[in-house]
C-alpha cells in the first residue's frame, strides 16, 4: 500500500510525465472542461473510471456512489446529471456497475445495516422487479452477477426519466444513456447494449417531462416526476 508522504511523491512524477510530453498540458487542462462522457459509477476504490475507460484528464465527467444509484431524490446525482447535460453537453451518459460489487451483496443480506438501509433499499426494490428471473438461478454467484446487471439497466431507466435528459435529447439528438458492466477478474468491460430509444417511448407515457412527444403522439404533462430508484414501485 502507498503511504501518505508517497502520494505526493507520485503526484510530482504525475506532473513531470505530462510536462514532458506536453509543455503545456496544465494550461490546456486548466482552461476548460468539454468531455462527451458523464460516468456514473460505483464509489468502489478498485474501478476508477479514467483507468478502466483509458481516457485523460478532461474528457470524462464522473460521479461515484455506492453501488452506482440514480435516485431521484438524491440531490448529488440530480445536480451532476443536470450540470453534465445542459452545461457541459455531454453526448453519452454511461451507468457503469461492476460484478463482485459489494453494495449489491450487502444489499441482498438479511442484516441491519444502519443507515445505510434506506439506500440500499433501492436494490432490493430491483431484486423485487425482477424476483422471477432472478430466482430461477440456482448459482448464487452468477444470481448476483445478473442483479448488478439488472441494477445497471435500471439506473439508465432512472437518468431517462429525468427532464433534462428528455429535452436535451428532444432538442439536439443527445445525450444516449449507456448500460456498461466492469469485470473486475478480466479488467473488461461489458456493453449491455440496451435500447435507449426504445426504453425512452417505452416509458414516455407515464414519464414524458418535455414539453412535446419524442416519438410522436400526445405529450404526457404528469404533475411532476414520478419515479426514480427511490420510488421502485413505479418503474417499468
């Protein structure tokens, strides 16, 4: 394990191998940020999201969490979700969970753990959607693996739910949300490839916050938005 006094020692190599290959990498880096890639991920100290994407510095938005939520109520990923979309413009929304997440199987324990219950609620309220599937998997380990994947899907359906994501989308033909799975034990990453334009008029009735269709018909104009992670009962 690096030591205090060492990460201020690699922090000044950091420095000296980007000023050796670009004199002036910190004053392009401090300039301004333009990144087309919000990354939601888990807070996991094993997948960082710079290493695993193979991106630099500026090109990645990032906002971690135990086990990667999308809650709508959660005022965090609200504001980066908002900020990344209509401020930075981002083209592609990526939910990123990974297997052997803990928050997951913590999640699925028949224990008390504090305050840390009413978030991790969220995931069993996903078990709860998809219990038919889930428990016809005899191997707990692979039952597990397909809920990360499930929880992954249904955190993309949370940010589609959002109205800046619909308008913005509505308006400029982006941003697409993307569902990814990170292998820790082959380092690689997994495409759920699920259908952002399908899931998107697949919900719109109920969950439209623009203020016209996106695939034609009668606009829905619900009071407000319902749903989200925090409100499983209502997801699709």
């Amino acid at each position: 394990m690096i030591t205090y006094d060492q990460i201020f020692e690699k922090n000044r190599q950091w420095v000296a191998s980007n000023t050796a290959s670009n004199a002036n990498f910190f004053e392009q880096l401090a300039a301004d940020q333009k990144p087309d890639y919000l990354y939601i991920g888990c807070s996991d100290s094993r997948v960082t999201a710079e290493e695993l994407m193979g991106v630099a510095p500026g090109e990645v938005f990032v906002h971690r969490n135990i086990a990667n939520l999308v809650i709508n109520i959660d005022l965090n990923a609200m504001s980066v979700i908002e900020y990344a979309v209509l401020h930075l413009g981002v083209k592609h929304i990526v939910v990123c969970g990974h297997y052997g997440c803990g928050g997951v199987k913590a999640a699925m324990q028949a224990k008390d753990l504090g305050i840390m219950n009413p978030w991790l609620r969220n995931i069993r309220d996903v078990y709860r959607l998809h219990h038919t599937e889930l428990d016809a998997i005899a191997d707990t380990s692979a039952r597990y693996d397909r809920l990360v994947e499930l929880n992954v899907q249904e955190q993309c359906v949370n940010v589609i739910k959002t109205a800046v994501v619909q308008q913005q989308y509505l308006k400029n033909g982006f941003p697409t949300v993307h569902g990814w799975v990170f292998d820790l034990k082959t380092g690689l990453l997994k495409d759920l490839n699920l259908d952002f334009e399908h899931i998107l008029h697949d919900i719109q009735e109920i969950y439209n916050l623009s203020d016209q269709p996106i695939f034609g018909g009668d606009p829905a104009t619900p009071a407000e938005e319902i749903g989200g992670a925090a409100n499983t009962d209502t997801q699709r």
